[in-house]
C-alpha cells in the first residue's frame, strides 16, 4: 500500500498542474502522444528483457489485495491499448521536430526506467498517461 500512496499524491499533483492549466485540449493531446511513446518503448523493454518488471509497476499501481485488482489492471491495460492506438492522428498534427524530440525523451525515460528497474517511477509515469487518456475522453 505504500507504494501506491506516492503514485496516486504524484498523480493528483499532475493533475492539479493540467487543471491549471485550463484543461488544454491540444496540450493533453501532446502528454497522450509522448505516453503512446513511452508505454510502446516500455513495453517493448519488458517483453524483450524483464517481463517481472510489469508485474512490479502493476503492484505500485494496484493493491494486490484489492478485492477488484483484476479489474483494475485490466481497465489500466485497456486504457493504454487505447492510447496508443488512439494518438496517431494527434502525432500526425504534430511539427516533425516536436515528435523526434517527444520520441527520444520519452524512450529514453523508458529505457532508463526499465534498465535502472525503476518501477515506482514507470507507475508514476503510467497513473498520469492513464489520468490524461481520461480527461481526454470526457
């Protein structure tokens, strides 16, 4: 439980920054395109490399105990599925530096995440690209 108090005070935070600033539509729109970039690279990592370093995130993300845990994950890998496949015409809008820069920022915080098994901070990362898929989609 410990660890899912950090994500969920980080995420709130992230949140309270985006409100901010007006609920930006084209500005959640660029967080969710640097998400699909960094949850397509983490993934990547994982499967190619540790596989345990998922269910580590998930554990930071959901209490185990959680008479609903399942659900939740699911929800949160629907979710990320969704962006990644839903960002595609934002990225497309986006100037071609914006994106190269966007892409390697965010594959190499994955990389790092994953290479200096840092799954708190992947979850932080994770709990917000969920939280901006959200505000998106309302």
């Amino acid at each position: 439980m410990r660890r899912i108090v950090p994500t969920l005070l980080i995420g709130v935070v992230m949140s309270g920054g985006l409100a901010a600033c007006g609920d930006n539509t084209e500005a959640l729109q660029r967080e969710a395109v640097g998400c699909s970039t960094y949850f397509t690279e983490l993934n990547d990592h994982i499967l190619n490399g540790d596989p345990a370093f998922a269910d580590r995130i998930m554990a930071a993300l959901v209490d185990p105990a959680a008479v609903d845990a399942d659900a939740q994950k699911q929800s949160i890998n629907r979710t990320l599925v969704d962006m990644s496949g839903g960002t595609d015409v934002w990225r497309a809008g986006m100037e071609p530096a914006d994106v190269t820069a966007m892409e390697s920022e965010q594959s190499a915080l994955a990389r790092r995440h994953v290479a200096e098994d840092r799954s708190a901070e992947a979850a932080e990362r994770i709990s917000t690209c969920v939280e901006t898929w959200q505000r998106l989609k309302r």
